[in-house]
C-alpha cells in the first residue's frame, strides 16, 4: 500500500556497505509485483501492513490468545489466524513478541530517520531504496528523492524495473546509482518461475543502458542453481547486455544461504530447499561466459 503522502516500509538498515557506494541507509518498502522463489526479503512481498510474532521473544504468557477473541491459538508458540485485533495484541504482549512487519512513514518522519545519518554519508555515501519493489512507491519516492537531494543526500535504487514506462521514465533520471536485476532471460521461464513476464523489464534495462548516464547502472543476475545459474541463461544475458552497452557493469550474485530462515517469520513456505551457493569455480566459469558474450565489466559477490 502506499499513497503519494506516506509508505510502508518493512527495514530501515543503517550502515549499509553493500547497497550502493559507501557508507549507506537502506530503506526497505513493502511490496513486490514478483514471486521469485529465493526472495531474500520474504516479509517485503506483500504490500499490506500484517501482525507478525517474534517467536524467539515469546515469554509463553498465552495474553494474545484471549486478547484476539480467537484469533490467535497457541501450540507451542502462537498462531495468527486473523487480524481484527492486532493493536490490542501488540499493546498486551509483554515480551514485545507481537508487532507489525512494517511501518508507516510520511515523507517528513522518513527524512528525519535518513538526516540523522548523514553525517556517515560523507562524499560516496547516501540512502538506498530497496524492497519489496522501490518503484511501487513511486508517488511517495519521487518527492523524497527530490529532498535527499535538496540536503546534498545522494539516492540509489535497487529494482526489478518491472513498472510502468512513465515510473521508469520519472525516478530513474533522478538516481545517482541504479541496480537493476535481470533474473531470467527466456520469457516463458520468467513467467514459470517469477510470475510475470519479463517485457517490461528488458524494454526498461535497454533504455537505461542506452540513455545518458548509464555508467551509474548497475545489472545484477541473482544465482539460483538449475533456475538462473545456468550457461544458457547467463550467456544470453551477457549477450544481450553487450549488444545494448558492452561496458555496463554485470554482477553476478551467488546464492544466499540464510534468507529461508526469514520466512516462518513471513507466514511463507521456502521452496528451495537444498540449494547451495555456487563454488568458487562455478562462478569464475560463468563470469569466463559473460566475459566471452562482450561483456567487459563483471564482477561475483
């Protein structure tokens, strides 16, 4: 959910080293148009505020179970089965194991939290906009865009460019860094394994590849072994990209082991189980295919 005046977001993580350039503050917003299977920000797919449990802060005190009015159960840890009561419940709990997966910002209160930072800024360093999907947030992102800058707060983005031309069209202009994922190249699996096709998104990396300013971009290629972490994927990837600018920048990044343990927390399932990351030499052979595509700047993380 989100309205041009205020946006739920699910993480504010300060002191960020991995998102952009520098010292940054990552701001999660919930809500994501993808289902990719190996989501490592579960609790950002759904674009609704939720009441979640902290289990590891449950005192056992069974107090949400009769403040829910049936709600909630219990066995061996609660069990949320409806939310008409969440306030109570989080009011009532004593351990502080009730809360909601998000909160809801203005554009004043988010620039407070992001201002108190900008001392670790310094010449690199800014806010980065993650998720979820940034984009879908486009209403409540571009005015707060407009004020980082304003303060001399540099903004980048991290995103699935899967939103409507006239989005891409007006935030991507206004980042000083974008990273912009290119998961699946075969539209037919995109759609199998994410749930949407993946149009939009290449007609949105091309444009920005080929516009002004496209050494501020970024490709990333999440690796999934037998799902994106393929010869055939990856080098119709590379080729594609070097068709379109052979110098952009193409990470590829291997598989993170310890985003399953996020979705008990998200009411999710995981369905990759027995998934590894990629061995040093696996990914230094995909990195030989992207070099060999014409790619001339790539790295692994």
């Amino acid at each position: 959910m989100t309205t041009s005046d205020k946006a739920l977001v699910f993480d504010l993580k300060r002191f960020a080293v991995h998102d952009g350039a520098g010292i940054r503050t990552t701001v999660f917003f919930k809500g994501c148009p993808l289902s990719c299977p190996w989501c490592q920000n579960p609790e950002g797919m759904n674009p609704n505020r939720h009441l979640v449990c902290v289990t590891s802060n449950c005192i056992g005190c069974q107090t949400c179970v009769k403040t829910s009015q049936g709600e909630i159960t219990f066995e061996q840890e609660p069990h949320i089965h409806g939310e008409r009561h969440a306030d109570a419940v989080i009011r009532c709990c004593p351990g502080g194991a009730m809360r909601y997966d998000s909160e809801w910002y203005d554009l004043d209160s988010l620039m407070e939290r992001l201002r108190a930072d900008k001392v670790f800024y310094r010449e690199d360093g800014g806010v980065t906009f993650s998720g979820g999907e940034p984009l879908l947030h486009a209403d409540f992102l571009e005015p707060l865009i407009h004020r980082c800058h304003t303060e001399g707060i540099k903004c980048a983005i991290e995103t699935t460019a899967y939103a409507p031309d006239y989005v891409t069209d007006t935030i991507f202009p206004l980042l000083d860094e974008l990273f912009i994922d290119f998961k699946i190249f075969d539209d037919k699996a995109h759609k199998q394994v994410i749930g949407v096709s993946n149009t939009l998104i290449r007609k949105h990396i091309e444009k920005a590849l080929k516009s002004e300013g496209a050494e501020r971009i970024t490709i990333r290629t999440p690796l999934v072994e037998g799902l994106t972490a393929t010869k055939d994927n990856i080098q119709a990837i590379a080729q594609t990209l070097a068709s379109w600018n052979p110098d952009v920048h193409y990470e590829l990044l291997n598989y993170n082991p310890l985003a399953p343990a996020k979705y008990p927390l998200a009411r999710k399932t995981y369905t990759l189980d027995g998934v590894k990351p990629l061995s040093d030499e696996a990914l230094a052979g995909l990195k030989s295919v992207c070099l060999d595509a014409g790619l001339s700047n790539v790295t692994t993380s």
